[in-house]
C-alpha cells in the first residue's frame, strides 16, 4: 500500500499538535518513521521555544534575573 503525502502530513501534524489522531496507514509505517513520530511528539508537547532553549544549554545567572518591585497599600 502506497502512502500519499498528504496521509503522511497529517500524521506529522497530529503528531507535533499532540490532537491524538491519526489515520489507518499508521501501521504500516516504518519502525524508523515511528521514532521520529514520537520524537515529533515529544517536541510538539514541551513546545519549540523550551526545546530550542534547552538545546542551547544557557542558564540564568542570579544576576541576570531581574525581580520586580511595586510598592503595595495595605487598608
């Protein structure tokens, strides 16, 4: 059985959007296509922005951090 494009763009995009569906080629993927399906899950569930920020491996020093101050009326 042969897979169209469109059968194999919307597994990916079922899969980054983490929606939970997915259509009856799935089986008969390949094991290789399977880890990249659950590695796309992965990434679509903690989002693109942690993920590109975790690869990177920058952490925020104390000094970095910018607390904010407000004064607050109490009565």
């Amino acid at each position: 059985q042969s897979l169209t494009t469109l059968d194999l763009l919307f597994e990916s995009i079922s899969a980054f959007a983490t929606v939970g569906l997915s259509s009856a080629s799935t089986t008969i993927l390949h094991p290789a296509s399977h880890v990249l399906l659950i590695i796309t899950m992965f990434i679509g569930r903690i989002g693109p922005a942690v993920f590109a920020i975790a690869l990177t491996g920058r952490s925020l020093k104390d000094k970095d951090k910018i607390l904010p101050e407000a004064k607050v009326l109490v009565g």
